[in-house]
C-alpha cells in the first residue's frame, strides 16, 4: 500500500479527513541547530520516506534569512494524506520551543540585569495563508500583516536535548507532560573564535579548548595565556553565546559541567541582543551578562565581524586586541566568513562527522521531536510522519557517511557510541 494512501486511512480512521474549506495547521517550533534538516526534510517533495507532504504538492515561504534553510520563519503547505496542510514554523531555540510546546513563558533578563520576556516563549507566527505571505522566500523579517496578531504556544517542537536537563522539566499532569516522540538524530555543536584577517599571535595561537577552560570562561572572560599556555598571550577571550531559550546553550553548560541553570557572563558584537536592537556588522564589543542570541545565526554574524586583534579592548584599557570565542551548531559555525579554520579543537579533537561517531568528540547532542501535553488528531499524526521523516531524510542524504565532513545532523545508523543522558560521556558500543 502507498504511503499516502496509508495516511489517509489513518487521517479518516480519525474522522480528520472531510469536506470542510479550512485547512489543517501544525505550529512547529524549536531548535535552531537543527532547523537546517527540518527544512530539508519539509521541503522534500518527492512524497518519499524523507518528506511529510504529498509528492508534488509542498509549497513554502521563508522570512528573515537569505539562506531559506536559515530562516527564522518558515510556512509550508500541502496535502498530507490528501489533507490541505500548513506546517507553520518559527525557530526561536530548542528551550523556547519546549516551553511554548508547554505553554510556559520563560524569563530572561536584559544586560543590565532587568528581567524582559524571553522571545519565541511562546511564539508570533506567520499567517497560515498562501495570500499573505505569497508562498516566496524572502531575507527581511515578516511585516506586520504576515504575523498572526497574537502569540501563542506549538504543537510540536524540535529540541536538542531532553526535558531532564530543561528548564521547562516534564510534570506530570500538568501542560509540561509533552509527549517525546524519541530520538531523530545526532545535532553537532562546535566552539569557534571569531574572524580576523590580520591576526595577532594570540589569536593564531589559540586553536584548542578543553571542558575545564570552558567551564572557567562561561563565567568570566580569560586572558588568551589561560588557553595556549603563552604568558605574552595577554588579550582578553570573550565569549558569544545564545540566551536561555538556546539547546545549544543548554548542551554547552550541561556538557562543561557548568550547569544549565547558572548564569553566565557573555558578550554581543554589534547590537542585536536585546528586543528592538537590529545586529549590524560594527565592531563593537559589549557585555550582555546571562543574555545571549536568539540563534546560532546571530553568534555567527558576531563572530563574522572582521578586525578585533588591532581594535583597542573596549573593557580592559591599555591593552591592543582582543579576541572573541562562541558556541554555536555547526552548520552556523560554517557560514560566510566562518570556516572550519575558525573552529577550536576540543580537547585535541577537531570536530567532524567520524570523530562524533567512534566517540573521540563529545560535543553533541540527541535530537528530540517533542508534541505539546495531550496531543492527538492531525497534529500527532503530522508529529508521527515528521518523526519519521526526519530520520529517513537524515540516512537517505547520508549525513554521517563521510567521516570527514561537518554536518549539522547525523544519522544514528552511523553512531558507533551513543550518551546514556544529557550530561554523560559517548560511550562505544
């Protein structure tokens, strides 16, 4: 029997299949690490194992990236089963969308230490309609008219880690119970220093971090010495991270043993942290303390930012250079002008596809699909079939079959070691 033909059963056994005009919409949210496979997942049109809609009848609209695949809004829209679908996504970060998913605002704080709503917790979709957003995909942010008037929480929401280490845990009984529909893959992180066409010799010398050092440097910046063992190494490291609605932040301090609830200190180049802010290509540094980026995009368009090792240190008068280190997926740590040549070594061991997956490299984490607290009719129907999907796309492109590449997601057919939790260490099996 036809996959589609298997849905609509399904679709009808449910009594989701009828002549009503309006249109099936599924509010996904979630991890910006991992948006990159999700889209090709969606995007796929083939109505193979790798793709949720209908052969031939997706369309999409993305807002807010160049790159369609980066985008912080994306729609699609097709027939699953023979069922006009939109899945309407916005990627605001693996803790936002588990919190939205639970219909639970978090609390961040701006750099001053005032507390301010954390965006995306819950979230202001696009309007699910092929009129308004014209079904195009466009750089600049969604107008007025292109986001629904009100925010409200997912039905579905990708993360990059559990709900044990969450700050939105699993209750019982309560909306946090989100249904788990398990483990779609491997999501890959990296730490990265930022850009410099003129180096200094800190900078060229600082290639490694080990999970004692960052342990250290979430809390307060270091000398560049503290990392390369040279005392004439005197510029300050400054660290670039996400803010507290970030899986990547959450596997960062879970992983360093720094602890997901502490806070950090961080620092922004260019503005773009705080609500209202537009980041820009200044380089101007500039302390964001337990705040961050709302995405691994915005960490690195930071690190982007060309000319730190001969600007005078902003924070530490005197002193000529400084540099920037930060955390961030690594399909982010590879955009323009970012390159591998950024990327620090962890513990000796350069990140990469075959290093993760024999166990040598630990920075990683499991990625979960997560449905909202009692899901059930179409919605965890399109839950079950993007679950599947995602690993299908995943093998079928085979992310994980090159040991030396650097995909953003891998495969669990190629890991050769798996993490019993959040916070354990790969073991080989």
């Amino acid at each position: 029997m036809k996959i589609t033909s298997k849905i609509t059963l399904a679709l009808l056994a449910l009594g989701l299949v009828s002549s009503a005009s309006a249109d099936n919409v599924v509010y996904l949210t979630g991890s910006t690490a991992f948006r990159g496979v999700v889209f090709n997942t969606l995007s796929d049109n083939s109505g193979g194992a790798g793709s949720v809609f209908d052969a031939g009848t997706m369309t999409r609209a993305t807002r807010g990236s160049a790159n369609p695949a980066s985008a912080n809004y994306m729609l699609f829209h097709g027939t699953i089963g023979g069922t006009a679908t939109y899945i309407d996504c916005v990627w605001s970060g693996s803790e936002a969308g588990i919190a939205s998913a639970s219909d639970v605002t978090l609390q961040n704080t701006d750099r001053n230490g005032n507390p301010i709503p954390l965006a995306g917790s819950p979230a202001q979709w696009l309007v699910p309609s092929s009129t308004t957003v014209s079904m195009t995909d466009s750089s600049a942010n969604p107008t007025t008219s292109e986001l629904e008037p009100t925010t409200h929480g997912a039905d579905l929401a990708q993360a990059d880690t559990s709900q044990a280490v969450s700050l939105t845990p699993y209750v019982a009984g309560t909306s946090t119970a989100l249904k788990d529909y398990g483990q779609e893959g491997v999501v890959t992180f990296t730490w990265a220093k930022n850009y410099n066409t003129a180096p200094n010799p800190a900078w060229t010398r600082l290639t490694n971090i080990t999970m004692a050092q960052a342990n250290v440097q979430l809390g307060y910046p270091q000398l560049a010495a503290f990392f390369t063992g040279n005392p004439a190494d005197t510029n300050r490291v400054y660290t670039i991270g996400r803010n507290k609605g970030s899986g990547t932040r959450a596997n960062t301090l879970s992983y360093s043993g720094y602890g997901t609830t502490t806070s950090v200190q961080q620092f922004s180049i260019g503005y773009g942290v705080q609500p209202g802010e537009t980041q820009n290509t200044t380089l101007l540094l500039q302390s964001e303390g337990n705040n961050g980026y709302e995405s691994g995009g915005g960490v690195a368009k930071a690190l982007g930012i060309d000319g730190s090792c001969n600007q005078a240190d902003p924070l530490l008068p005197g002193t000529t250079g400084w540099i920037a280190i930060g955390y961030l997926g690594v399909g982010d740590a590879l955009t323009a002008p970012l390159t591998t040549a950024n990327f620090l070594t962890e513990s000796g061991v350069m990140e990469s596809d075959g290093a993760i997956e024999e166990g040598q490299y630990a920075f990683w984490g499991h990625e979960h699909l997560f449905g909202k607290a009692g899901i059930s009719g179409y919605q965890d129907t399109v839950g079950s079939l993007l679950f599947s999907a995602v690993q299908a796309q995943l093998t079928s492109s085979g992310a994980g079959a090159n040991p030396a590449a650097h995909s953003s997601g891998i495969a669990l057919s190629y890991m050769h070691c798996d993490k019993a939790t959040d916070v354990s260490y790969p073991v080989r099996f």
